[in-house]
C-alpha cells in the first residue's frame, strides 16, 4: 500500500486538476469500443496458448479455459500477490480432474513466456525510444532472469532421467523430500512443462505470446487515440512494456498507483504532459481494470461457482494436496 501511495503521488505530483479534467473530457467512446474489443481477442488468446502449454493433454475446452483465465484475472485485480494465478490452476485441477502440481507447471511457463516477449518487444523499441539506465537496467535484468529460468526448464524436460537422479539424490540428503505426495507432485509438476520439450508447442507457445503482446499493444495505442493524444504506435508499446514490467514490484490489489506512474513516466520521454499522461493512465486503467473484473464475474457464472466457494478453493492451498 505504502508503495501505491507513493506512486501515486509522484504521478499525480505537480498537476494541474482542471487540465486533467480537460484531458479527460476529450475521451472518445467510439476508441474505447474497439479497445474492449481487442481485449476479448487477448482472452481469447490466451486459452488457446493456456491450452497449447497443456500438451499432450487433449480435449480441454476453449471456453473453460477462458473462464477460468478470467476468473484469475478479476481475483488478482482484488487481492495482492496475483493469487489470480494460483486460484485458476486450483480451478482447472478441479474441473478436469488433473493434479495441481500440472496446471500450476502451466501457469510458471505461461508466465515466463509473457515476460520473454515483453523484454523482446523493448529490446525492438531500444533504436527507437532512448530509454534512461534506470528503466532499462532492471528491465534487462528481468528478461535475463526468465532466459535463465527457460534454460533450466528445458533442461529439466529435456533430461528427465538425470533430473529425477537429482532429485533422488536431494531426497536421499533431506528427507523432507523422500515423501510419495511430493515425489508425485514432482512427476505431475514436470508433466506440466511438456510443451517446453516440443518443438511444434513451444514454437506455438512464443507465436502465440507475440500475437497476444502486439495485439495489446494495438490496445494500447487505440487507448491513446481515444483520449486524442497524437503518439506513435512506439509510445502504447513502450508503455506497455513498462507497464507489464511493472507488475514485479509490489503494490496494492490491481497495481493502483504503481500503474499510473509508469504510464506518466513513460509518456514523458514523448514530451507529454503530466495532465494529459495522467487522464491517459487514469482511462486506460479503468478499461483494462473494469473489463477484465466483467470478465471474470461471468466466468464465475457461466461456471457455477460462488464467492464463497472461491474462497474454499484458495483455502486448499496447502502443499499437502498438490498431488491429489
């Protein structure tokens, strides 16, 4: 929360509220349609890729999975720590009778490989936009982290044999380890990382992750026309980058603050105005924020779940029962 406000205060820092107001006052609704189109076709994207990193389990319903990735989204929008993330894979465990070590696999690639593209994508804008050491050392240091993390994953998909030696040879030095629950939970956790070790699925995996950043990217800009701000496309980019990136450092529920800073700070290097980045960040915040929480509230309808039982499912959290 201390880190929000603070945020906060530096976006909001020095303006002047009637140019904001006027800012605001020149959204055009018909822009603001095409964007909420364009994040139906993210969500859309995404199952398909949610479903491609689930190989080579067959037969997973599209609309399940778009569910279930919204229901995710509205719960991290409302609570710290994106536990949006770990609520989805507890749901898709359930409704497809999978282990939870599996789908949770799927959520840590589905997360790397977004961060992998996002770093990309900046890379592409360095000749473009000059970026200060200071946004761009972290954000270098953040892509260099998930290429690691990759590398490891691959590896352990690639060598299964050798890495269930190590594991064998952990287990034998902690004996924590040498329990059936977690050593299933192991074998279900390396399961879920298949389509790291496929060619075809892993090519599928990336493609799908560039489509889906571009296309909100396209987002990003068409948000920039509604507030009639002329930019080029670079600027939604950079933002976006920036913005994505920014989800690491931590912050109240749904990234108030932290995101509206990024924002103005990133439309500064345009020459912008404060006011004017401000009324930007505040309309494109509210369109992602209010239509991905939509979103997962008729997730949670279409299936048949409650608060209540929400709630239950985030309960069962507990590492003893990843491997049922």
């Amino acid at each position: 929360m201390l880190v929000s406000v603070l945020c906060l205060y530096l976006a909001a820092r020095g303006i002047e509220f009637h140019s904001l107001l006027e800012a605001l006052r020149q959204v055009r609704v018909v822009w603001l349609l095409l964007a909420l189109g364009l994040l139906l076709l993210i969500a859309l994207a995404r199952a398909y890729r949610w479903r491609l990193l689930f190989y080579p389990l067959q037969g997973l319903k599209i609309g399940r999975l778009f569910n279930l990735l919204n229901i995710g989204y509205l719960v991290s929008s409302v609570t710290p720590l994106r536990m949006g993330d770990v609520l989805k894979a507890y749901l898709c465990a359930e409704l497809e009778g999978l282990s939870i070590a599996r789908t949770l696999s799927t959520v840590v690639v589905e997360r790397i490989a977004d961060t992998l593209t996002i770093v990309l994508l900046l890379l592409v804008l360095l000749p473009l936009v000059s970026l200060p050491a200071n946004l761009l050392g972290p954000a270098l240091g953040v892509g260099l982290v998930a290429i690691a993390a990759v590398v490891v994953l691959v590896g352990v998909v690639s060598r299964r044999k050798q890495s269930q030696a190590l594991f064998d040879r952990l287990a034998a030095r902690f004996r924590i380890l040498d329990r059936e629950p977690i050593r299933r939970s192991v074998v279900s956790a390396v399961d879920g990382l298949a389509a790291l070790g496929s060619w075809p699925q892993a090519i599928g995996v990336g493609a799908w992750s560039l489509a889906i950043w571009l296309t909100a990217a396209v987002q990003f800009y068409v948000v920039i026309r509604a507030v009639g701000l002329q930019l080029p496309f670079t600027a939604g980019l950079l933002v976006l980058c920036l913005t994505s990136l920014g989800m690491v450092v931590p912050s109240s529920p749904g990234y108030v603050g932290v995101f509206e800073y990024l924002v103005v700070l990133s439309l500064s290097l345009f020459g912008v105005s404060k006011e004017a980045a401000l009324g930007y960040a505040l309309v494109l915040h509210a369109v992602l924020y209010l239509s991905s929480s939509v979103l997962g509230v008729l997730g949670v309808w279409f299936e048949g779940y409650s608060y209540a039982r929400l709630r239950e499912v985030l309960a069962q959290a507990d590492p003893g029962t990843l491997s049922t």
